[in-house]
C-alpha cells in the first residue's frame, strides 16, 4: 500500500505543477519544487512508523533549504486519519492524500489533532468582537453552545484550545467564520544539529551554516545567501542519486575521500587543509565541478 500512496503523491504534486525528485531515504522519499515552494515529504501508510531521528533529519533539511517537511499517511496504529485534520509526528506536520490535494488548492484544514482529539483554534478577539456586536452575553452564548461562561471568556483571551465540534457550535450561533484555518506547509526556524565533524567546523569558520545528516545519503550541506554545497565524506560506487540530489537544489556537489575517480568532484584531505579562506573553497569546488 505504500507504493501506491507514494505514487499517488507524486501524481499529486506533478498535478499541481511541480518539479519533483524522488529520493527514497530514510528520511526522505520526494523533494518536490514549485517557484518558491519548496516540501520535503515522508510517505507512510502507518505514520507511527515515522522516528524522531528522522524528523531531526527531515526539519534540518527543511531548514537549510528553505522548504517544509510533510509526512502524507493514511493511518496510524490507533486510528485511521481522517482528511481536513492536520496530525504531528515529532514536529513535523502529517495529512491525508485528501488534504495534500485540498491545501495545494488552497483550501487548508481546520483541524488538528492533539492529545487524542480533533480541536480547532478560533480568533478569540473576534470572537468577542463579535458577541458583543450581537449584543449576545456570554452567558447566552454559554447557555446557547452548552458550556460556561468562563470557558467562553477563556476561548476569548485564547487561553483554551476549543474542542472541533464547540467551534463550529459557536460558528453557527453568532453565523461567522471564526475557526483559524492551518496550512499544513509551514518553514523551519531553526535547525535541529549542527556539525561538529572537522570538516563541519572548517566550513563554519568560512562562514557557512553547515547541517549533518546520517540518513540521506549526503553527510553535509552547507551554504551562504549565494551558495549552496552538498558533501559526501567517502568514495560511492554508485552516485547517481547524490548527483540529481545537488542537481535539483541547485548546490555544488563534492566527495571528499581520498580514492579519486575521474568522473567525481572529488576533493582530498590534503587539498581541504590547505584552504584557508571560503573563496579559496568555493574555487576549488568549481575547478572540481568543471574537471570531475
């Protein structure tokens, strides 16, 4: 069943316009492009099977380029997912297929699933806002949704989470949009690890953000406002995944390993010594790109 979800996701995203590459790691199955828009997306038929290792991966990845991790599922080992719900596994957002094809239309979901229910957000000043515009109490709008009038004064100070099916009660009473709707596509503020490798920290003194990973089959990436460079620490038989990996994100692509091959941007030890400077660096990288 995960191969057809994962080829009806791709179907999906190309649907929609997307330049897509299929990647199939441990923490990341398609990369797909559309302009600015950038996701990173996990396919599971039970998402429970989604690690944390991998959303520290996938977020960190998200992070250095600019994009949005997603998991699309269909169940996990408790429940079947239900379409316009937004669920989390390790902060990284989860959806139906349904819901994938709803947001990239722009119709995002208004549910999310926490601690076991399906709760919305609403505007609480809003709210208030419009109560008192009706001039309807909280009282009467307690008395009206069956709930007390303080939860109504919480909901208002946006202190509570509302459960989804008070929401909409309220929605219905006071005859206004009030739920806040959650694209599910949401950028990484943050990452989740740095290197500390040598290479790592060279590259940071160079003034990159450098980013490791051990379940893609790249170790670094690092990059500046105008470049981008994908590494991997070793000699690989067979690159061709790691060279449409820097291909698509548009990086710099380098192996760094000491058994040379004439077909591969390789750089050894020796040479990564004696750079001294990230211009020294980024040439090296473009005489390794054109002579590889």
């Amino acid at each position: 069943m995960r191969e057809a979800l994962l080829t009806e996701t791709i179907k999906v995203l190309e649907e929609f316009g997307f330049d897509i590459l299929v990647h199939l790691q441990a923490s990341l199955d398609i990369a797909a492009q559309k302009k600015a828009m950038i996701l990173l997306v996990k396919v599971f038929d039970n998402i429970d099977g989604f690690k944390k290792e991998q959303a520290d991966e996938l977020k960190n990845l998200g992070y250095m380029f600019k994009a949005s991790p997603l998991i699309v599922g269909a169940s996990s080992k408790a429940f079947k997912m239900q379409d316009g719900v937004v669920y989390d596994r390790y902060g990284v957002n989860a959806i139906t297929i349904n819901t994938l094809k709803d947001s990239l239309a722009g119709t995002y979901p208004e549910k999310v699933f926490s601690k076991g229910r399906v709760i919305a957000e609403i505007n609480g000043e809003e709210l208030q806002k419009l109560r008192e515009q009706k001039h309807v109490t909280a009282e009467q709008l307690a008395d009206q949704v069956k709930l007390t009038k303080e939860s109504i004064y919480m909901y208002e100070k946006q202190k509570m989470r509302v459960q989804y099916e008070i929401a909409k009660r309220i929605e219905d009473f006071l005859n206004a949009d009030l739920i806040q709707s959650h694209g599910p596509f949401k950028h990484v503020a943050e990452k989740t690890r740095s290197s500390q490798d040598a290479l790592g920290k060279k590259l940071l003194l160079f003034d990159f953000d450098v980013a490791s990973f051990d379940k893609l089959n790249v170790d670094l990436i690092a990059q500046d406002p105008n470049n981008r460079v994908v590494i991997k620490e070793a000699y690989v038989k067979n690159p061709e995944k790691i060279f449409d990996f820097s291909n698509f994100f548009k990086a710099f692509l380098a192996f760094v390993t000491e058994e040379h091959q004439k077909d591969l941007p390789t750089i050894s030890k020796e040479e990564l010594k004696e750079l001294e400077s990230k211009r020294d660096f980024l040439k090296l990288l473009k005489e390794k790109s054109k002579h590889g």
